[in-house]
C-alpha cells in the first residue's frame, strides 16, 4: 500500500484502493425530476449511488454509500459564469465541511475541461486536478499534475438517446473513486447545461 502521500484521497481513504478498479456507471433518468446514478464493480456489486433532481434551480446531487448514507454532497453554484460546483462532506453546506470546487476551465470553450481546487489551495496556486474532455464524446481523463489518475469512457447505446446512459472508469491505484465518481457527475452535469 503507498504511504498517505501517495495517496488521493478526497472524500476518505476507504475509497481508496491499492488496484486499479474498474468501475461501471450507469444512469437512468426516472421521471421529470430525479436522475439516478449507480455505481458497480466489475462483479456486480453496488458501491455507490448518486440522486438529485433535474429541473431544480438549485441543483444539489447526493452521493450514498450502499446502506444509503450520505457520502457527499455535490452543489451547483448559483449564476456561476464557470458553471461552479462545491463538494461538501456528507449532506452539508457548511464550510467547515467543503472539501473542494470544481468549475470549467474557461468560461467560453468548446470541449468541457474542469479545473479542481481542494480547500488548502483554493484559487491561490492554480488547480489541484484538471479534467479534459473530448470533442466528440463524454470521455475524459483526470490529470494531477503529469499524470493521468483516472479515465472514464461513455458508453453511447440507443438508450442514451432514451435517459439511460453507462460509463466505465478506471481508477488508477490509490486513488479516491467516490472523488472521480464526483467529478463525472460534475462532468456530465456541466456538459448537458
């Protein structure tokens, strides 16, 4: 296991593993006012499930461990020029909660790239992590630095075009999958608006 500098944890070292994980999302959209995302491994196994509703001004996404429990919350912040989201620890909004902020890149571009700022160094000395996409799917890959820490890959089906769509993720070792799982979210949410 590599020791605590090595390791990317955001949201909390159970999340963390010494493998690379492949994960598997799929998201249904349920009615006029609730999406779904659930979170599998490669056997089946329920890890994580993200709500939150779709037509709601302020959009707000909850991401719960299998028992239900709220793991962390997703907020998007109100008239942002960079379409701003802040992640906050559990069901809070509190800033002794705030774990960090996730935005675009650029205001005006044209293939979504998001910058991440963790609380120690919000806004001060660049982002933390850095997210780019693609042209032409929801594919993206999660930068620290030099090196790429985390891919997820859109799977397009004709349920895509019905409100179900799937992604896979690799998470690289040692790396926090709840954190990646929230910044698809982001990235999905950010590129439909």
């Amino acid at each position: 296991m590599a020791s605590d500098e090595q390791m990317i944890k955001i949201v909390g070292d159970q999340f963390c593993v010494p493998y690379t994980m492949q994960l598997v999302v799929k998201r249904k959209v349920e009615s006029f006012s609730n999406v779904r995302y659930d979170v599998f491994d490669t056997t089946g196994n329920s890890l994580l499930q993200v709500d939150g509703g779709v037509w709601n001004s302020k959009k707000k996404r909850v991401i719960k461990d299998p028992a239900g429990f709220p793991v962390i919350t997703l907020r998007k912040k109100a008239l942002s020029w960079k379409k701003q989201w802040q992640i906050y620890q559990g069901e809070s909004s509190e800033k002794n909660h705030f774990l960090c902020s996730v935005q675009r890149s650029n205001a005006l571009q044209m293939k979504n790239n998001l910058d991440v700022y963790l609380t120690s160094s919000y806004l001060e000395d660049g982002p933390d992590f850095h997210v780019t996409g693609s042209f032409t799917s929801m594919s993206f890959k999660v930068w620290k630095g030099n090196s790429v820490i985390a891919e997820v890959m859109h799977n397009f089906t004709w349920g895509s075009c019905m409100g179900k769509e799937s992604f896979k993720l690799k998470v690289y070792p040692e790396v926090d999958y709840a954190f990646i799982l929230a910044l698809t979210v982001i990235m999905h949410e950010t590129d439909k608006v």
